[in-house]
C-alpha cells in the first residue's frame, strides 16, 4: 500500500469513525411514553430523512469517478511519446545525446501521469466521504430541529 492509499484509508476510516460517536441521546422533557416516544422518533425520522434528502439506513454508494483513459501500464495514452519526445530534444541540446534522453523521458511522463491518476482517484473518493459526512450532518440536524419542536431534549 502506498501513501496516498494508506492516508485515504485513515481519512475514510475516521470520518466513519467520527460517524459512529454522533450518536445522538433522546430525553423525553415533557413526561412522554416510551410507545410515544417510539412514535415520535419514527416520524421525525421520515421528516428527517425528506428535509436532508439523506436517510442513514439506506445511505447513498460511495461515487464512483469515471477513470481516465489510461494504458496497459495506468499511464495516460501518449504520455510516454510526448515525454520521449521531450526528453530527445533536452538529450540533444544537453549533451547531444537523444536517444538516452528520449527514453529518461519517457520513464518520467509515464510516472509522472500515473502519479497525477492515483491523486485524482484520491480526490474523488475524498469528495465522496465528504459529501455523505454532509448527508449525515445534515440529517442529525433536522431529526434534533423535529424531536425538539416535540418536547424532547436532545444531547
């Protein structure tokens, strides 16, 4: 596993993490029945549910980015010809050699293409841990706003 990776994995498994501890505490302030209670809290769940547009029991799959077009190797197609092609003028000017300098050129675009693939996989996945952390906020807030306009204290 390399870095990026490693660092996504605990990026993700903090927010669900982070996730787990919001859960939140019912108190019933005005003498409710656990029946009413158990009543309230299912309606406030619906309303919850319809005003974030995110319902925590069903959440939404994590998003998939289309992946660029990339080789057998995960590079870009054409990043190794536009690198070689590089590489051959630096060679020739440098140190008249284009050959050599093609080919080191080459090596760096393909690296340097699969580098900037593997970071916006990153980035995609983290945008779609933060929008589902939304959801999640977004319900928790409107289940707390219902439950309180019924009587309840919430913690």
């Amino acid at each position: 596993m390399n870095k990026s990776s490693l660092r996504l994995a605990i990026a993700v498994g903090a927010a669900f993490i982070g996730c787990a501890f919001a859960q939140q505490y019912v108190y019933p302030a005005k003498g409710q029945t656990p029946d009413q209670q158990k009543k309230d809290e299912a309606a406030c769940h619906t309303w919850a549910v319809e005003q974030s547009k995110y319902d925590p029991a069903n959440p939404p799959p994590a998003a998939q980015a289309a992946p660029p077009p990339t080789t057998a190797t995960g590079t870009k197609p054409g990043a190794g010809v536009r690198g070689a092609a590089a590489g051959a003028v630096v060679g020739e000017v440098a140190g008249g050699n284009a050959s050599s300098g093609a080919a080191a050129g080459a090596v760096v675009a393909r690296s340097a293409s699969r580098r900037q693939n593997a970071a916006a996989a990153q980035q995609g996945q983290q945008q779609a841990a933060q929008q589902n952390q939304a959801g999640q906020q977004a319900y928790q807030k409107a289940r707390a706003a219902c439950l309180e306009g019924k009587g309840y204290t919430i913690k």
